[in-house]
C-alpha cells in the first residue's frame, strides 16, 4: 500500500538545502503493484518522496553497502588522503574473499582508479576490501568510519558491521537511509558519478566474463546513470537506480528508485524501470523560482542596506500530480523585522507550498547576499522607528 509521508520532515542535508521536505500529495496518483519487499522512489530534483512501501523496514543491504564505501572513497580522494593513480596493495584478507570479485591477488599493486571500477562496476568485495584498508588502514576501522559517516548524514536506521555487504548479524539499513546515502552521494560528488554509468570492466589479466555491470537497467534506458546492485540469499536482489531526463522549461529532472528483495536480476530491473517511467508520467515538475532568484524582498532594519533578498542558491522545484501545477499555492514564513546585520546564506524562513490542503515542500530560504550593520545614526534611528511601531 502506498505510504507517503504527509509532514514535512528533514531528510538530508543535501548541497546548499539543509533539508529535503517529505510531503504528501493531494489527490496522490496510485504507483504501481511494485513486486519487491520495499520500496522507495524519490524525486530529486523536487526532494520529494513520490510513492513507498515499508520505507523504514530493517533490511539487509547486501553490496549496496558499497554506496558507503564508495563515498568514503571519493572523501578520501577529496581530501587529497589519496590519488586515483596510487596503488593499493591486495591483502591476503581481501583475495581470499568470497562472493562477487574483481579477482585480484596480493602479487598486483591495484591503482585506486581500477578499484573503484572493481567495487562498482564489477561489484568486486575483494577490490572493496583493499580499497577499505587504503582508506581506513584495516577493515575494522573503515567501518568505524562508515558508521559514523551514516550518523552525520542522519542514516538513523543503519548499521554497517562489513565495508562489501556480506550478511552478517546486525548490518542492516533502511530504503530511507539508502535514499539519503544515494542523494549525498551524488550532490556531493557528481565528478565520480561516471564510474556508476560505466557497463564494462575488467582489470587486466582478471576473466573477461567478469566484466558487465549488473545494472540492466544502463543497457535499456539511456536515461539512468546509476547506481548500484546488490543481491545475497537473504536480502534478495535489490537495485538503487536513478535516471535524468530532459523536460521543457526545467531542464534535467533526476528521479531515485530503490527496490529492495525483488525475486531475481530481471525482476529488481523491471519493478525499477516501473517505478521511474511511472514517476515522471504520474508527476510534474515545476519550477517556481530559478537559481539565485529573490522570493521575497523584506525590509531590513538597522542595516546599511534598506532590504534583502531571500532565495536558494539552486531552484526552486516541486513536484505535483501531472495536471495539478495551475492550483499550487505559496507563503513566506519568516521572522519579522529582520534586524541587520544578516550574512549572506544565512537561513532566514522558509518557503511553504501548498496544493489543496496538503503542504508539498517547506523550503528554507537564505539571504543571497549580506546586509551589514548600519552606522550609530543609522541604528539609532531605526531603534526608534521600531520602538514607535
């Protein structure tokens, strides 16, 4: 049944949004019988859920744990602890283990650039093991800090106990948490994004059979760019797939689907490829304000500018039920007077829309540019302006 969340609630402190709104819809439009244990489809570019089922459910991860690993990885490689071109030695822990492998031996010296193809295109948990000891310096640390790095992102349902995904006692995480995980992922490193989009591998002298993602949904849709299979006996086979497409008068439109427990590889990329070519039909996407656009010019009191401009750095998009985008309504709730000095990007309201009597999204609003205080005349005067009313 289809569950969506009807107040609005923090979800990821995602690039420049210090919170995603979970907001039902009005008159929702009924997903898809979606033949999987859970479920999520979320639109990314509105940062709204669109449909789910039994999205905080504990299940098994199996490789999809390897969304964290990876984005330690690409840390790691931000912070400059790293380089792509350096090489990695193969423990004799990370040869020997079991499951899906890249298939390299502690005789090679792997480049991290080849690992991270290993990891995410092969699905390697051997080339997930070395890239975890390169990072964290042995497995058990690496976890401690895929842990931790799940508690910033406020994955509140997670626990990691293994960097691969093999099942073991007490590993377990939620669609929701995959969801954040997925978002961070890609907002905070879209110059790696191109290793998920990537549907051959193989690293030289490992089996050419080896080499396909297991994506299938990379060789049906030219659409979707992402991310990550992950299967095992007990969490099924499970998919984080996420596409883009163009739309007139938006621009790209990014969608997250995550099935969790299908019956087989076919199956997760069939209910995926329902779940997002139902989202963008069900749903439009509209944009109520560009990029650095002001949604309100309020008085400023005490500053050496007389107003400020509030907005996002990014758009403004909400996503409603397809036909619905002429009845949506808005309201500025913010602090009144505003009192100088105010710094540019501090967070000063927020945008509510409505549609009906659902709210869809409640969007914190910055200021786009600093106001600073004003000279000693200039404050005094505006004291008693401000004491008057």
């Amino acid at each position: 049944m289809n569950r969506l969340i009807s107040t609005f609630r923090s979800w990821a402190l995602a690039a420049g949004l210090s919170a995603l709104a979970w907001g039902a819809m009005a008159q929702a439009p009924q997903p898809p019988e979606i033949a999987a244990r859970a479920y999520l489809l979320v639109d990314v570019t509105a940062g709204q859920v669109l449909a789910s089922r039994d999205m905080d459910a504990p299940v098994e991860p199996a490789s999809l744990t390897k969304l964290m690993t990876a984005y330690l990885v690409f840390d790691a490689l931000r912070a400059k602890k790293i380089a792509l071109d350096q090489k990695l030695p193969v423990s004799t822990r990370a040869w020997k283990m079991p499951g899906s492998r890249m298939f390299i031996d502690p005789k090679m010296q792997v480049p991290v650039d080849d690992l991270l193809k290993g990891m995410i295109v092969q699905s390697g948990n051997d080339a997930t093991v070395a890239l975890a000891e390169g990072v964290g310096g042995t497995v058990e640390n690496f976890v401690k800090l895929m842990n931790d790095q799940a508690r910033a992102l406020g994955m509140t349902n997670t626990g990691f106990k293994n960097p691969e995904g093999l099942t073991e006692a007490g590993h377990t995480t939620t669609a929701r948490d995959l969801s954040i995980l997925a978002t961070r992922l890609m907002q905070e490193f879209p110059s790696y994004m191109h290793y998920y989009s990537t549907k051959q591998y193989r690293y030289e002298g490992t089996p050419a059979s080896n080499s396909n993602n297991r994506n299938l949904l990379l060789y049906r849709d030219p659409s979707v760019d992402g991310l990550k299979t992950g299967h095992t006996q007990a969490a099924g086979y499970c998919l984080v797939a996420t596409a883009k497409r163009e739309f007139p008068g938006l621009g790209q439109r990014r969608l997250l689907s995550i099935v969790l427990g299908a019956a087989s590889e076919n199956a997760r990329a069939n209910e995926s490829q329902k779940l997002l070519n139902w989202g963008y039909t069900a749903f439009d996407a509209v944009k109520l304000f560009d990029a650095g656009q002001a949604v309100q010019t309020p008085h400023v009191w005490k500053g050496a500018e007389s107003s400020v401009k509030l907005g996002r750095a990014e758009p403004i998009v909400v996503a409603v039920p397809a036909g619905s985008g002429g009845k949506i309504s808005t309201q500025v709730l913010r602090p009144d007077p505003l009192v100088a000095p105010l710094a540019q990007g501090q967070e000063i309201g927020s945008l509510k829309v409505v549609l009906g009597d659902q709210t869809l999204r409640e969007v914190p609003l910055v200021a786009l540019e600093g106001v600073a205080q004003a000279g000693i005349f200039g404050r005094t005067w505006d004291a008693i302006r401000l004491w008057i009313k």
